[in-house]
C-alpha cells in the first residue's frame, strides 16, 4: 500500500480483516467493526479458563466414544433399510445399493456440546421406507433387541417425531425423514433444495435440523468466536433456569440463532466482548421485531413460511426467532407473555453483571450465578407426577412437561394476563416416595403495576381442571399414571428440592421489619421527650405482641381437624365435579375414619406419602407471620362432601407405621376436600399473596368446614364457634337501630330550636 508521502505501508491486521469479511453479515450493516482491546483478550482468556474449569468440554475419551456410537448406528439403520428392500421384494441388485445416511444437528453438530449432553441425529432414507410402521416399529423393535440400547422411549406424536434412547450410555435423539430418491446416497447434500421435493411437512421439519446447523456455521463471521460464546451463554441460560424450549422458555437452536445475529452484529469481536454485547443488545430489542440471520426465503415448493403479513397465527408471536434455511420458521413459538418477561429480567441482569465487568468491579463467576427460584415467588403451583414403575414414569413425564407451557396459556388467558406465571424449567425427585416420582413447580404473581380491587379474585379452579383433562388424553396412559395439581406457599415447599436436603434461611419479613423500625423510632421520640413511662409501656407491648406471635406459631403447629392423620404439602386436585360449586383455596386431605380410598373410572389409586413428609408424620402449613385470620366454623357444603382416592397421605396406624399392600404401595384411608384454586388481590402485605393477600376459604368435609378470611383479626385459638356469626350480625343490626335512633332525636331538637328562633322574631305569627 502506497501512503500520501510515498512509501510503502502495510495495512494494519484490523484493516486486513475487513478487507477479508464482507461488507454485511446478515440482513443488516454491522453495528461495529471494532477488534478487541489487549482487556478484552484478557478477559476472553478468564472466561474459557472458567468455562473449563466449570467442566463443560467433555474429554477425549468420551469424544472417542462418541464417534463410536455414530459409526455403529449408521451401520445398524444401513442394515435396517436392507433388510426392508429385501422383504419387499427389491432385486438383488436395490438390496445391495440400500442405503441410510445419519446426520448430526444440534450442540454436536456446531461444536458446543459437553460431558454426557445426547446427540441429535438425523436418519435419512429412500422414498419406500415409512416413518410410522418402518421406523417407530421395525426399526423400534430392533433396538429395543439390543445390550446396549436402555431408556428406549418412541414419541410419534411430537411436533417433530423423534425416537429417544441411550446407546452405550450415550443418549441418542434420532429423528427419521424418508426422501423421494430410491437410493440414498452417501455425499448426499442436505443444504440442496431437491431433498424438499414430494415430503410431508414433519418431513421437513425433520430436516430443518440439519440444514439450520449447517447455515448457522455459514453465517457467523468467525465460528470459533461463535462456539465460545454459545457455549457460555448455553451454561448461563441453565442456570438461571431459561433454557428449556419444551417449557416456554428458549432451547439450543433458538440460543445459537441469538447468538449468530450478535456475531454479525459485531464481526471482528472476541468471545468477551459478544457476551457482553449479547446482553447489551437483547436487553434494548423491541420484541416482537424478529431477529433473522438472512432474508426470509419464499421458494416455489409451497411450504408456509413465517409471515405476519400473511398468516395470522404469526401475528401471536412473541418472541420471533426466525431460521435461516428454507422453510424459514419461527424457532421460538413456545415462547409466551409470561416467558418473555422471565427472560427479559434475566437479559437485564446478565447486562448489569457484565458492565460490572467491564469495569473490573465483578468477575466472570458472578454472571453464572444461580437463580434463586424458590426464594423469588411467594406461591407456587406444584405438579407432581407419579407412576407404577421409571420406565411408566419417563415417558408420562415427558408427555406432562410437553404439556406444562399450556397450563402457563391457559392460565394468561383465563386472567387476562394480570397473574404472571414463571414455569422452572426443571425437575425435582422425592426419593422417599415409595412410587416412581418427580415434581415441576411454577412461580405465581400479580402483574406488576396492575390496579386490582380489594376483593377481586384470581380464580383457576377451571383453569387445572381443563389442563388435567387435557393430561388425561394420553394416549398411552397405564394404571399408575397419576398427575396431582396443588397451590403451595413458600414456606410450604418440600425439603427435597433444596441442595443438602435444607432450606435457604429467609430474610425478616417487610412488614415485621416495619412494625420493628416503628417502635424504635417511637422509642426514640420517647427519650427525646422524657417520657420514661410511655418507652417502658411500648417496650411491654413489643414483648406481648411477640409473645402473642410465639403462641400462634405453636398453636398452628397442631391443626384441631388433623390431629389423626398428617396434613399434606401434596394437595390433589383429583376430579371435575370437586372443583364446581365451591371457594376453597387449597385442599386438605383429612382422615375420617375406615373408609378405603375408591377408584375413579376404573383407575386404582397409586397411593404416596406428602411431599416434604417423611414416613407419614403430621407437617402442618404454616401460615405467614403477618397474617391476620379468623376462623369460623360452618355446615355450608356439607351436603356435597365426597370421597376421592386423594393419593396423598399413607395410613398411620399402630404408632404411625404406614401400611403398605402387596404393589408396595402405601394405602391410607383418606377424604380429601374440595380444592379451589382461588388467588385473590386487592390487600396489602396479607399472607404474602402477589403482594397483595389471598384470601383463604376451606369449605365443609365430613362434619364441619373451616372459613379463613384474610384481613380479620387473630383472637384466640381456632376452636368450633357455631354462633359467632348470628351474635355479629344481631350486633351490627343493633348498632344499627342505635344510630338510626340517635340521629332522628338529634334532627327533632334541632326543628324545635329553629322553630322557636324564628317565633321569637315573630315570623310564626305573620306566616
């Protein structure tokens, strides 16, 4: 290069390297081409010694073993498509030219998986070899044949049929797309647009896997800088309880297509910087403005393409991420109102850790830190899932977890988006259980700014009721397969989903804090004053009102109702008619004498202990330290108590040993009450519900029902008071008719002064 003076000057390596790229990645300009800082180098080579040291690079020999793996699936699926030929009767000559070809997609194929992460496969085959009998049934059954194949789960029903299973220890997701070619070759290009000719549209979806992979890698700038950061982000998203595409949150595609738009976005960027950038960016992104890595492709084969324009249901999106190979889809569809905001309070913390950062007031071990989910949310939805055996119960929780982004619908729409859930994308076993077992949970809240008034409910009786029927549709239910639904408190979540079996030690509660940092203000103008009386007198009152909250905190630890069987954190919502006709907030499984627990459709109960119970001890719900209750008891609905195979409690019997039947299961003879989901607002700091309240209702089972109406006033011990309504209501009509009384007496002693006023001046006379 020539300079103005003359010389030679070589170009600077910034400069080469934009004379190499091209002027634009993507559908856009770059949003800066500026290279790395000697900090930035610094920090990129802090980050991989993290990501390292975090253990996310798997080691050689696992790698090797993987290879393995692949070569003998493809042997196994070349064998299976010969054996095909020749049953249905194909020349000597089609026999030998049989041919599958396996496919890698995924974390695999872009380079970014770790330790014991499964690898997603493609099998492609000729045109005469079906996916619904050849594949989900011959090809099933030879591997359900073999050693080394375990865990073998068949989904024909999914959006993109898929067949699960470990080989050797490897977990394998193959997925099947039979193409209009007769022989299937080896080199066969999967970018090339002919292998869309004549398929169906699972088809194609079963190929946009592959394709994706294989034009992600085509428009990133620079793939190692890419690889880095997916990897990064992929750990943090785990961690902080976003990566899930099943729940409704986003899943490996849709991360690896942010991340390829940020590489575009900054092309000569190192791994530090684009971490940093990605939170930057996603943090300001007006959704649902889709994020796309090149121009929506709209070729002559027919298949829909994403297009709000055209098609209304894509209109609904809310957070469109678009692929890049024909036919361009939305990626990220699961994604709802709920999600989205999830994800974008994670966005804005991610950004805030990496300015921190960037400013060396925060190291890279900050970001990764893990959410907090139980301590965030001040009720939850608890879903637990129990089978007769682990095999009975992977494959019913798969089928639940597909489904649980439908209850976070569901429940958006009955609510008109003003009760926000959070679904946490992750699974907790009790392994005191003596079924098969797992739980999911959601966080539930008011949404925040929404105006509600006192007395308005969140009602979502329907709402379970109509998500568990749609459970029930399983096409491939056992007896065993059960799915209970219940409203749990913070303080009345179960041990087992803590680390070390504990639970995280709270922080004071606001409101005590509140009634603290009162009294000693008080206490202070007191001494400020002088008044040594009035401190010793608040001083006397602080104590009583503690010693009064210690008295409560013990007397709820024995419920008068339960004390013959034990309370349960597993409150089941087990049939249609028990959730009609009735204002109960959370079920209470009660004990009533030698009734046997009867099945329901034919279908035997699977009978478990409580969550968070331990061998059929009592565990009472503790109600929250703020709350005011009081408690009346009523006959109202008793002529509508029935019995249900609640599922919940085991037996206590002699001593509190559980009895257990010749299954192993635990029988326990259990009436659980009506459960109503009934989320109220519209009350400040009462019981600690969306921040505003909840209102509490237990409605009749068996011989009395107990009433808890937030907002009144603790006074004694809850006992049976049969009367206590009437005494009230005669009182407030007295008071009533006292004041009626008083006000007309006033009104006639003023007529008559007025009236005598106006006879003195002698205007009654003229009148």
């Amino acid at each position: 290069m020539v300079g103005s003076d003359g010389l030679n000057v070589s170009p600077s390596p910034s400069q080469q390297m934009e004379k190499q790229l091209p002027n634009q990645w993507g559908v856009t300009k770059p949003l800066s081409r500026a290279g790395p800082l000697e900090l930035d180098i610094q920090r990129s080579k802090e980050l991989e010694k993290f990501l390292v040291d975090a253990g996310l690079y798997e080691s050689a020999e696992e790698a090797a073993k993987r290879e393995e793996v692949l070569c003998r699936l493809k042997q196994i699926v070349k064998d299976w498509v010969k054996e095909l030929t020749r049953v249905r009767g194909y020349t000597d000559q089609m026999v030998e030219d049989a041919n599958a070809v396996i496919f890698t997609f995924g974390s695999y194929r872009l380079g970014v998986h770790g330790p014991g992460a499964d690898i997603d496969t493609l099998c492609v085959g000729p045109s005469y070899v079906n996916r619904e009998e050849d594949f989900f049934y011959v090809l099933h059954n030879i591997l359900a044949e073999m050693e080394e194949v375990t865990e073998l789960q068949p989904v024909p029903d999914a959006h993109v049929p898929v067949m699960k299973f470990k080989f050797d220890g490897i977990s394998i997701d193959l997925l099947y797309a039979s193409i209009s070619l007769l022989v299937v070759p080896d080199d066969l290009d999967i970018s090339n647009m002919s292998v869309l000719h004549e398929i169906d549209e699972p088809t194609v979806r079963s190929l946009n896997g592959c394709r994706v992979a294989d034009q992600i890698l085509k428009l990133v700038p620079n793939i190692e800088h890419f690889c880095t950061t997916l990897r990064c982000l992929k750990f943090w998203a785990k961690r902080r309880g976003v990566y899930s595409n099943v729940t409704g949150f986003l899943g490996g595609v849709n991360w690896a297509l942010l991340v390829a738009r940020v590489c575009q976005f900054y092309p000569n960027a190192n791994p530090s910087m684009l971490v940093s950038r990605f939170f930057r960016v996603y943090t300001l992104w007006r959704w649902p403005n889709p994020v796309m890595l090149c121009e929506i492709e709209d070729d002559e084969l027919g298949f829909s393409v994403w297009d709000p324009r055209k098609n209304p249901w894509d209109r609904s999106h809310q957070m469109p991420i678009i692929t890049p190979a024909y036919p361009c889809m939305n990626s990220s569809y699961n994604v709802s109102t709920s999600t989205l905001r999830v994800m974008m309070e994670q966005f804005q913390f991610g950004n805030k850790i990496c300015e921190d950062i960037e400013l060396n007031k925060a190291e890279w071990k900050a970001l990764f830190e893990p959410y907090l989910f139980f301590e965030s949310y001040k009720n939850y939805l608890q879903v637990d899932i129990i089978a007769a055996d682990s095999d009975d119960l992977r494959a019913w929780k798969g089928w639940v977890e597909s489904r649980l982004r439908q209850l976070t619908l569901m429940i958006e729409r009955d609510t008109y988006g003003k009760l926000q859930c959070h679904p946490y994308p992750h699974d907790y076993v009790d392994h005191s259980k003596q079924c098969a077992h797992c739980a999911f949970f959601m966080g539930l809240q008011r949404k925040q700014g929404e105006v509600i008034q006192e007395g308005q409910q969140f009602d979502i009786r329907q709402t379970v009721d109509e998500f568990r029927h749609q459970i029930n549709m399983y096409m491939y239910w056992k007896p065993g397969m059960e799915i209970y639904v219940s409203h749990v408190r913070r303080k009345q979540i179960p041990a087992y989903v803590f680390p070390e079996g504990y639970k995280r030690c709270r922080h004071p509660r606001p409101m005590s804090q509140q009634q603290l940092d009162k009294a000693s203000s008080e206490d202070g103008e007191a001494c400020r004053t002088g008044s040594a009386e009035r401190r010793l007198k608040r001083k006397k009152e602080l104590e009583e009102m503690e010693m009064k909250r210690e008295s409560l905190e013990k007397r709820q630890s024995i419920s008068p109702q339960m004390r013959d069987s034990a309370s349960p954190d597993l409150l089941c919502l087990r049939s249609a008619n028990a959730l009609k006709g009735y204002s109960l907030i959370e079920s209470e499984t009660i004990k009533e004498g030698p009734e046997s627990c009867q099945p329901i459709g034919g279908i035997s109960p699977q009978v478990i202990p409580c969550s968070g119970s331990s061998g059929g001890k009592m565990q009472h719900h503790e109600q929250d330290a703020e709350v005011n209750t009081n408690i009346t008891i009523s006959n109202e609905g008793m002529q509508n108590a029935e019995t249900f195979d609640a599922g919940c409690l085991p037996n206590v019997n002699n001593g509190g040993n559980p009895e257990i039947n010749d299954q192993g299961f635990l029988q326990g003879d259990i009436r659980e009450a009506k459960s109503k989901l009934l989320l109220d607002g519209g009350r400040e700091n009462v019981a600690g519900v969306f921040e505003d309240g909840l209102r509490e209702e237990l409605e009749a089972n068996g011989q009395h029902g107990m009433v808890l109406n937030s907002g009144d006033v603790v006074g004694s011990e809850p006992v049976q008071k049969t009367v206590m309504r009437h005494v009230d209501r005669n009182s407030k009509l007295l008071y009533i008719l006292l004041m009626s009384a008083y006000y007309f007496c006033l009104y006639a002693a003023f007529s008559c002064s007025f009236c005598c006023f106006y006879s003195r001046l002698g205007l009654t006379s003229s009148a």
